[in-house]
C-alpha cells in the first residue's frame, strides 16, 4: 500500500470557475439575514472569494502534508489520515466526523494531540491518531449497495483499527461521528477502551416524553431539542427520505452546494462565519464534496439510517463535552440511561463543528477524559520510530 496525495486536475477547478461565474442567485428574501435560510448578501461573497481568491492548490499543499492512505477495511475502502505520535506509549484514537463535514475538521487538533507538549500539555497524553473519511465521503469510496450504516461504519472502522495493530484503542465524534464511536463502543467492546463525544445529543428523549422528574437544565435542554425538531430539521426529513433529488441540484451547482453547507455551519456554530469558522477551511470542505461529487452518498447516510432512536446500552466508559451552542443540547438525565458517563464537561464556548471552532478546548477535554483509562489495557502500535503503514484489512 502507498501513500495517497490528492491532486484535482486542472479541468475540474476551471469548470468550477465557469460555473460560479455563471451562478444565477434567486431573488432576494424580504426577511432578515438567514431567516429563511443562507442569506443572499453572504452567499453572493463567498461565491465571489471562492471564485477569485480562494486558493485550493495551497490548501491542496495543506491536505497532503498530512499521512494519507487508502485501506480497505471489512470490504469498504477508506481515505484514512494515520498520524502517529513519537511517543512509543501513545494511545490510539480514532477521530470521526459527521455531516456536512470531512477529516479536515480535525486539522488543527491534530498536533494538540499527536504532541502535546509543544502546545503546552502533558506528553504523556499523547495520541497516535486515525482519522478516516466516512464511506461516501471524501475520497471514501462511495458504497455501491444499500446497507451503509453507522453500524456498518463501525464495523468497518473496526477493522481498520485492527488491522493497524491497535489492540486497545479511543474513538471520539460528533454529529454522525458521535453515533458511530457509540456504535463502536458496543460492537467492539473489548478493545475500545472509551469513547468521547461532543454531540451525545443524538440520545434524546421520544417525542411523547413528558420530561418527569428532570432538573432545571435538562428541562431546558428538552424545550431546545423540541425548539430545534419543530424548525430546524426540514433537511434531515429531506435527506432521510429522498436524498437523491438534492444530490442533483447540489452536484451541478457549486454555489447550491454551498448555500446548502454553509446555512448549517451558520446555524450550528458559535457566532457569525469567518470568525467561528475560517473562511478557507469552510471553503475547502464545501470544495472537497464538490471535486470528489460526494454530496450525494453524504446524504445517503441519512437515508440508510432514517429516523431510528438510540436505545443500546454502550457498556465502554463515555466522556461527553457539551459546547453551547450546540444545535440540540443533551439531556444528560436521559443520556446516562444509555451511556456510562464518567466525564461531562460544560464548555464556555463552541458549537456543533467543536474541532474547527475551539480545538484547544476540545482536545484538552479528551486529554482529560482518557487520562484515567490509559492502564486500562495493552495497546499494541508498534515502534515510535516505525513508519505509519497501511495494511489490507479484513474483519475478523
């Protein structure tokens, strides 16, 4: 197996040129800014920016001088980023990311946790780190027969984790990444010594629960949940149900792609776009589902899974950093029905997106949370000095 490098040829980007110089906006709304979705003012310059001043061969340049690899894992083939630590004791993490994100979430918190010392932390906390695209996103290949799952990606990530040597090992999510690393924690048990989750919201109360007997917080928890089901959730029951539809306005036009990524990283962030996110790091996201014609098995995902509630036990410790501006905040008294929560941390900053928002933050968090759990087991990963490698992976 070899390294991956990505590389867009040159016909790609032009084309994309052309057609967001070709970008013909609707009419504009008669409400306010983002009332009723991304707004027309915002659009118009990013579009202008991404056209004449984005540079995606630097952050081509960026990508690649992460470790890249492509693995097959339980039949699926995977773009992964395998960054090991030089410290030979690091724990083996796997990060996961959700929709309408990528692995490059995770870009600045790399370093806090493959070298925690150089950014002021413990180098005992170190981390080998795993961080692969979800199967039809990215340069995942996309899957080719119903049944792609969170279940399924479990099982997949699995694998991977096996077939890198790591005997015991962390996952840690958000959004779609939360639910698979919980996945993870029950389908994998005996070698995931715990899972932290920035999004453990995805264990919420049915619609019928009348919240008895819950304290202050997590009644206003509940009351945001339902605030956020009744008007935020129209592109969940799209993508849940006909998810092809979308994929063929959202292949076709770049800026439909980003009007419909960017409204969700405006919602779900904490404070305005350009300041809670990079421009360019959104702008490389939204640009990596188009040069890759991903938007369309992204949204799958949902469809493969539909509406179905959490309602496994997940028998591996839980970590849980709630950030506040969180797109449904977690009802912690109904969360820990399911998980064995040891480490709930209330964040004073950040939102839905926590690794591109506050980065130190978050990996401090999980520094934390696996601090305790490193003795829990052998961890086999091989040499500090060993080259990363990537192997044919099967599920055992």
């Amino acid at each position: 197996m070899k390294r991956f490098h990505v590389h867009v040829t040159d016909d790609v980007l032009l084309d994309l040129r052309r057609r967001l110089s070709a970008t013909r906006f609707p009419p504009p709304s008669p409400v306010g800014p983002w009332s009723d979705g991304t707004d027309r003012g915002f659009l118009g310059e990013l579009v202008e920016y991404w056209r004449d001043g984005y540079n995606w061969r630097a952050q081509e340049a960026l990508i690649n001088a992460l470790p890249q690899f492509l693995a097959e894992a339980d039949g699926r083939k995977l773009h992964v980023v395998h960054a090991r630590s030089a410290a030979a004791d690091a724990l083996p993490l796997l990060l996961i990311h959700g929709w309408p994100g990528s692995f490059w979430e995770f870009r600045r918190i790399l370093p806090l946790l493959t070298d925690p010392a150089a950014h002021g932390g413990d180098p005992r906390d170190a981390f080998h780190v795993v961080i692969p695209s979800l199967p039809g996103y990215g340069w995942s290949a996309v899957p080719d027969a119903p049944g792609c799952d969170p279940a399924a990606i479990a099982r997949a990530f699995a694998a991977l984790m096996a077939g890198l040597g790591y005997d015991r090992y962390g996952a840690q999510g958000g959004d779609w990444g939360s639910r698979i690393a919980a996945q993870l924690g029950v389908a994998d048990a005996g070698h995931v010594l715990g899972v932290h989750l920035n999004f453990p919201s995805f264990i919420s109360p049915p619609a019928d629960y009348d919240g008895s007997g819950l304290g202050r917080s997590d009644r206003e928890a509940l009351r945001a949940t339902r605030a956020f089901a009744a008007d935020g959730l129209a592109y969940l029951q799209l993508q849940s149900t006909r998810p092809q539809t979308p994929a063929f306005a959202l292949s076709d036009s770049p800026a439909g792609l980003a009007a419909w990524i960017a409204e969700k990283y405006q919602e779900w962030s904490d404070g305005e776009l350009g300041t809670a996110i990079d421009r360019d790091d959104l702008l490389t996201i939204i640009t990596i589902y188009w040069v890759t014609n991903t938007i369309g098995p992204s949204m799958r995902l949902y469809r493969e899974h539909g509406r179905r509630p959490w309602n496994q036990k997940v028998p591996v410790p839980a970590g849980c950093a709630v950030f506040p501006a969180e797109t449904s905040p977690p009802v912690r008294a109904w969360v820990e029905q399911f998980l064995d929560v040891r480490h709930w941390t209330e964040m004073p900053h950040g939102g839905h997106f926590a690794a591109l928002e506050q980065p130190a933050l978050l990996a401090a968090d999980i520094r934390k949370f696996f601090r305790p759990l490193r003795g829990a087991g052998l961890i086999r990963s091989g040499s500090a000095d060993e080259p990363t490698r990537v192997v044919r992976l099967r599920q055992a």
